[in-house]
C-alpha cells in the first residue's frame, strides 16, 4: 500500500506522489481558485495538489444548525429507498454507516428493525447533532480505526460521498475489510471524474470562476475516482466481486425548484442507467454506486 503522499526530494521540496500508483510525474487538467486537479501521467489518476488534513473534523463547523437540511434529508431519499430495495429489505444483520455526518441515511434505517445499525463520525457537531436531534444512540466520533468495533462484526458497511474527501483510504479500507464477516458488503457512493471534470470544464467556460458555484470542490475532495481506479483501491485492499449499480441521484441541493429539478435528473438517469447496460458497462457516466464484497 502507498501510505504516503508527498516525497521529499534531495533538494528539500516536495513532490505529490499518485494513490494508485506511486507515481511523480503528473499534469494540471484544471485550476480551481489557484488549486491544481492533477492526473498521473501513467495511471492516469485524478486528485488534488491541496495539503488537507489527513482527520479534517471542522466540515459541520462547531455547532450544527438546527434546521431542515434538505439536501442531507429529503433530497437523498430516493437513492436511499434504492439502497434499501436492494440490500436491506426482508434481511438482517447489523449495518455501519461510516461518514454517517448528521446520521439521516441511519434515521431513515429506523423502519428496518431487522438490522442493528451505528454510524461513525469525525466531526463533534455533526454526531451531537445525529444524537441529540435524530435520536440516534450507536453514533461514535472519530475515525473509525479508533473505534472499538470488534473485527467480522458487520454485514454491510456503507460510505456515501466519503471517500473522496479521504487524502490516503487505504488504512480505512484496509479496516473496513477487516470488520465486515465474510461475504460481507462495503458500498460506496463517489463521484465519477468523468462527468464531474465536464460539467466542471463547461461551468468554468460559461460562468468563469465565480465564487459561491460548485466546480470539483479542490479543498474538500482530495480524489477524484473512475471505474477503473476505485476498482484498484478496493482490490488491494482485500476486496472481490466489485460491482456498480445505477441507483437515482440526490434531487436538489435545496427545496426551491424541486419539482423542476427532480424531473430533469430522473430523465438523466433513466439516459445513463440504459446507456450503462446497453454498453454491457463499457459506458458509465453515472456517479459511481460501488459493491465491494469480502
């Protein structure tokens, strides 16, 4: 595995060395506010030039506002009514949310009562807030290699849009593999670089850079993944039979124009999910739903 990152070179500076890969030669394909987004030049891996901090807890701030939170809410219910469809309804088993934030997909878990479920947090704020005003008891703060799960003890671990905010996943994936039982599932969802670079690239051609709008996030997201490379990160971390399912996208970022927005992203994804299987897979534009089995 690549624990680390940066290499010091002879001269005293430091170069970024490739997750995947552990390459040094890589290239600009886009400057976000003076950030470069670099791809290797041999694996062709996408990622951030930004140094964050490897246990960044401050995305929630000190103190979570007590409010709808739509987008964390009701405009990831459908995706999360997908999940549950497919891996959760008429089974049992105990389910760890890692990243869980302000613990809604664990709230909306609560009809399941089949499944014993705890999340896994970083940030103070958010887990006061899953625990305080969702009520959700099995919440632990901080990073998951800390916490005293014991190994083999879950049937299904889930991140969503966790692990492109991670500067080096492979101790996390590493322990995730460890603590699911044998046949056991991690799934993942991430953005797919392929259409996160083009709508970035046509933002910046119609917008210019402009700040307050949504380009590929530089400082938050660290890695920028595909097929392929999620692909590698899971196999090498101990993971098989990795699959991508077409599950429907987050809504609305917010309540105002719902309804619009709602329409359009559910003609997007019926286009993408029917090109995806047409392709036989070749083709998936889609953001990435990743099965990973142990």
């Amino acid at each position: 595995m690549f624990t680390e990152l940066r290499e010091t070179t002879d001269r005293g500076a430091t170069t970024l060395k490739c997750l995947l890969c552990g390459g040094l030669r890589h290239r600009s394909i886009f400057n976000e506010f003076g950030i470069d987004i670099l791809r290797c030049r041999h694996c062709h891996h996408v990622f951030s030039s930004f140094t964050a901090d490897l246990h960044y807890d401050g995305f929630w701030g000190e103190e979570v506002a007590d409010d709808e939170h739509f987008y964390w809410s009701k405009a990831r219910a459908t995706m999360h009514r997908d999940f549950f469809g497919r891996f959760v309804a008429g089974r049992s088993g105990r389910l760890l949310d890692m990243g869980c934030g302000l613990g809604f997909f664990l709230k909306a878990m609560a009809p399941y009562g089949n499944w014993e479920t705890f999340g896994c947090e970083i940030s103070p704020a958010a887990v006061q807030y899953a625990r305080q005003k969702l009520g959700l008891r099995n919440v632990v703060c901080g990073p998951l290699e800390n916490a005293e799960f014991p190994r083999g003890s879950f049937d299904i671990i889930t991140m969503w849009d966790v692990l492109d905010h991670i500067p080096n996943p492979d101790p996390l994936l590493s322990h995730c593999h460890a603590l699911l039982r044998k046949g056991g599932i991690c799934f993942i969802r991430t953005p797919n670089v392929f259409n996160q670079l083009l709508r970035a690239r046509l933002k910046k051609v119609l917008r210019g850079m402009q700040p307050g709008v949504v380009y590929l996030m530089a400082r938050d997201h660290q890695h920028h993944y595909c097929e392929k490379s999620i692909r590698s990160l899971l196999e090498r971390n101990g993971f098989s039979g990795i699959e991508f399912a077409h599950f429907h996208p987050i809504h609305s970022v917010s309540s105002r124009g719902r309804v619009v927005v709602r329409c359009i992203k559910n003609v997007c994804y019926e286009a993408v999910r029917i090109l995806a299987i047409a392709s036989r897979g070749r083709l998936n534009v889609d953001n990435l739903f990743v099965l990973a089995r142990k």
